[in-house]
C-alpha cells in the first residue's frame, strides 16, 4: 500500500441542506474495497499548500468503493476539492 500515501480530496461531507468543511471525503487510489479502507482507520492525514498544512484524522468508511472520511481541525477551503492529500502518520 504505498501507493495509498497519497490521495485526494473528492468532496465535503454534506446532507440534504448541510455541508460540513471540517469532514472531507477522500479517495486514496488503490483502495477500492471496505476492508482495504478500514486499514487507513486512524491515521493521520495533511492537506499540503504551500507553508501551511491542514492537518486531519481518518475517522469513517464512506460507502462500498473504499472511500473514507476525515476531519480536519480546520475547514478546508473550496479550492482544496479536488486536489492531493498525503498519510503522515
């Protein structure tokens, strides 16, 4: 698995009228299956730009393709949608 040190931000975690900027679903690439994802349970994750590095924790399973959840102690902003996020612990 040292493909999945690196992955990406698909979207915020949102309900019907809610977004939540703190909770971000990613997609880590060869991860494809419940019981690959449950083994990123807990780590530490970081959204790099620049100086400043959002810093996060994996928290959940999100559906059956391998996705997870992960709250960041701060929000992320829009423009991280989309874009590479890395394990650092």
């Amino acid at each position: 698995m040292t493909d999945a040190l690196k992955g990406a931000v698909v979207n915020y975690r949102r309900g019907p009228k809610t977004q939540n900027p703190k909770e971000c679903i990613l997609r880590f690439p060869n991860v494809k299956s419940v019981g690959e994802a449950a083994r990123l349970m807990g780590r530490k994750v970081a959204w790099p730009v620049g100086e400043r590095k959002c810093r996060g924790k994996i928290v959940a399973l999100h559906g059956e393709g391998g996705l997870v959840i992960a709250r960041f102690r701060k929000g992320l902003p829009g423009f991280a949608l989309g874009t590479q996020v890395e394990i650092i612990g």
